[in-house]
C-alpha cells in the first residue's frame, strides 16, 4: 500500500463517509484527510505520490457517494478553514464556512450576499458549482479564490478564470478551494436580515427541508449561460417536466421523489447510494420518453458501486 505523508491533523484510512452526506449513503473512502490548516494540506499534496487520485469534499450536501466507496483520498476542510472577514465591501469566507453562515455574516456588517443564506453545503462547494438561488449567482459577487494544488502549491485565481457557468466552473484538476473571497453590494443590516427570513419562509413552504435530501437532483433543462444567469429565465423547470413525466413521489427501495418538490430526491428510511441513483435514472428515462428532454444530473455522484 501507498506510503501516505505524515499530517498534524487527522487521517484515517477506511473511513466510511455516509455519515457525511446529507443523504447518508455511502461506502468507504481509502483516505478521509482532515488537514489542520492551509500548510497542513499543501504539505500533504506536495508530498503525495502523484498517481494517488485526490476528492476533495465540501459538506455533503450536494453528493452520493456510491455504496462502494471511493478509492482516493478524500480531503474535507474543517475548522482551519471556516473563517469569515469583513473588510470593507469585500467578504473573505473559507471553503468550509457554510454559505447560511456567510450570509448572515456579510449582512451583520451591511453587506449583501443574502442569496447565500438558504443555498445548502460550503462555499467551496458553492464556488465549485457556481451555485444560485432568487436570481443570483456566485458569478455575480465572486472576485478570486485561493486553492491548493494537487502539487501543493498554493494560488490565487481571478474569478475570470473558473468560467463559472450554469451550476458549472472550471477548476484545476484536483485543486482544492480554500477560501474565497467576493464583492459585496452595500445594505442595510435589519432590511438584509428581513430578506433572508422571507427567503427561509419561501423555501420551507416549497422544499421537503425537513427529509433528507441533497438539494436539487436535477438541472432545469436548457441550462447554457455562460453567466450563470439563465437559471430564472429558463422557460422549462425540472420539477414541471418530472411532474408531466408522472414521477413525483415515485420510489425505488428507500428512495423517493418528494411530494412536496418533484426535483429532490430524498432517502425516506434506509436508501442505498444505489437506490437513489436508480431512481434518478428512472426519472431521467421517463422524462426523455415523455418529452425528449435529458435531464442532467445536478447532484454530483462519485465512487464505485458495490462488487456484485
């Protein structure tokens, strides 16, 4: 077996990972990397046999991991890295910082990113998918990232270079995103607060917030901005053409459709990575049989089923 470099914070090898995901499935990783700090994790990576393939993993929130894990070393950021700085109208958050907890922040000092406040997961994971919510992007606010290489150097990137685009960016084969720093548009703190309580209202009335899921399972159809700003001007949403495909609420083993929001998939008591995977496909098939659209998954799936 690989001789893995030595860390100050935590590695553990076989380290199932259902517990972290939101949908909690999934097998093992051969490596969870849990790196102290920023010299931590460059020192790690720079010592790293090259061949070792890296997966670097925010909160879960938006991933399966199949059941029979994932044969790389897993890199999650924790404490190190979830710090938030105000300075001025720029706001300087870790990628392990959750973006509920950036928006609050930012609107604490007048700053406004409160289209941050009910997008689920981190902002590492925000930035990798350019994430959106109320009209707004990731895109809009973003000015530069810093990373750490799979070589463990670490570099700054304009935001210019990640081509960030519908739930889509472009970042440097196993980089890992440390932090990130964005533009913030000036606002009042108690108006910014107010926005984001109606916001949390709109989504627990429309959104299964409550089961356990890993946000939308599927992109809206005809998702190719190049801004990342088609999202609300798309004329075809995924739920409507779940819905006309007759899939809402339909179910594989523990697996579900919601009925309360056809686009999530949740585990309703005792899914396997597999199941949910399945049942994403089904929906996928009977959307195309229904109206000719392939819908692409949003919900990034990694890792390797279970050897039959």
């Amino acid at each position: 077996m690989t001789t893995l470099p030595s860390v100050r914070g935590t590695l553990t090898p076989h380290r199932p990972l259902a517990d972290l995901t939101w949908l909690r499935v999934g097998g093992p990783a051969d490596w969870l990397l849990q790196p102290a700090d920023e010299q931590d994790l460059a020192a790690f990576l720079s010592g790293l046999d090259p061949s070792v393939p890296v997966f670097p993993m925010g909160v879960g929130s938006n991933l399966i991991v199949r059941d029979g894990g994932i044969r790389a070393v897993v890199i999650r950021l924790g404490r190190g890295f979830n710090g938030i700085e105000v300075q001025g109208e720029r706001v300087i958050a870790g990628a392990a910082a959750l973006d509920a907890h950036v928006a609050r922040r930012a609107a604490e000092a007048g700053r406004d990113l409160t289209f941050l406040r009910t997008i689920p997961g981190s902002i590492g994971g925000a930035v990798r998918m350019n994430a959106g919510c109320y009209g707004h992007y990731v895109a809009d606010f973003l000015e530069e990232i810093r990373i750490v290489t799979r070589q463990g150097e670490v570099a700054v990137l304009p935001a210019s270079a990640l081509n960030l685009r519908y739930r889509q960016s472009d970042l440097p084969e196993g980089a890992v995103v440390v932090s990130a720093t964005f533009r913030a548009p000036e606002g009042d703190p108690a108006e910014l607060v107010a926005r984001m309580e109606d916001q949390l209202a709109r989504r627990d009335a429309s959104q299964p917030t409550k089961d356990r899921s890993a946000g939308s399972t599927f992109r809206n159809p005809l998702g190719r901005s190049s801004t990342g700003k088609a999202d609300d001007s798309h004329e075809l949403k995924a739920w409507k053409v779940i819905d006309d495909a007759g899939m809402r609420g339909a179910r594989i083993g523990g697996a579900q459709m919601s009925e309360k929001h056809s686009n999530f998939l949740i585990n309703a008591g005792g899914a396997t990575a597999a199941d949910l995977e399945n049942l994403g496909d089904e929906v996928r098939k009977r959307v195309f049989q229904h109206r000719g659209i392939t819908l692409e998954w949003e919900i990034m799936r990694v890792g390797e089923p279970t050897a039959k």
